[in-house]
C-alpha cells in the first residue's frame, strides 16, 4: 500500500482553513446547528397558548423566528469569509479557486 502524497502546507502553516481558525469554525457550527434545532425542537412552539387575538403561538414564533435565523445566517456568513485567505488565494495550492 502506499502513501498518499503530501500536501504542501499554506503561508500560514496549516492545511486548512477550519484549522487554522478553530475558534470561528467552532461558534459557526453551534449557530447553525442551534438555527437548526430552533425548529426541530417542537415542543418549544407547538402550543396554543398564548394567543394574539385568533392566532396560536406557533404562527408568532415562526414569523419572529425566521428574521432571526436569517440575521444569524448572516454572520454565519461573514465569519466565513475570515476564513478565506486574503486575496481570493485558496489555501492550498493544489486546490481549485472556484
């Protein structure tokens, strides 16, 4: 069996981006996985109390619910491209710039 061959590291000495931040790699994942939960978690939402006039609270929750899922998304985004190496270079030189 042979090895695979090795990968030349980055300017910045990892192999990776996620490595080499893995602090803004960490507060991406527990954003979106907690995006992702504030809707499968359904016990938290699914009630009929209280009320606004005629409407459950379920439909409240989720017309407030999703502007803030979309301004987490947001920074979810933005943390992203701190992980980008300046200059659109991809951090690897074998890999492809898309």
């Amino acid at each position: 069996m042979t090895q695979p061959p090795v990968q030349p590291r980055s300017s910045s000495g990892s192999k990776s981006p996620v490595a080499a931040h893995p602090v803004t790699s960490a507060v991406i994942a527990v954003l979106v996985t907690a995006c992702i939960a504030g809707t499968l978690i359904v016990p938290i939402y699914a009630r009929t109390t209280p009320k606004i006039g005629d409407f459950p609270f379920f439909y409240f929750y989720l017309l407030a619910y999703m502007p803030v899922v979309a301004i987490v998304l947001w920074i979810v985004i933005q943390l992203q491209k701190r992980l980008e190496p300046p200059g659109g270079q991809p951090a690897n030189p074998g890999e492809v710039a898309k």
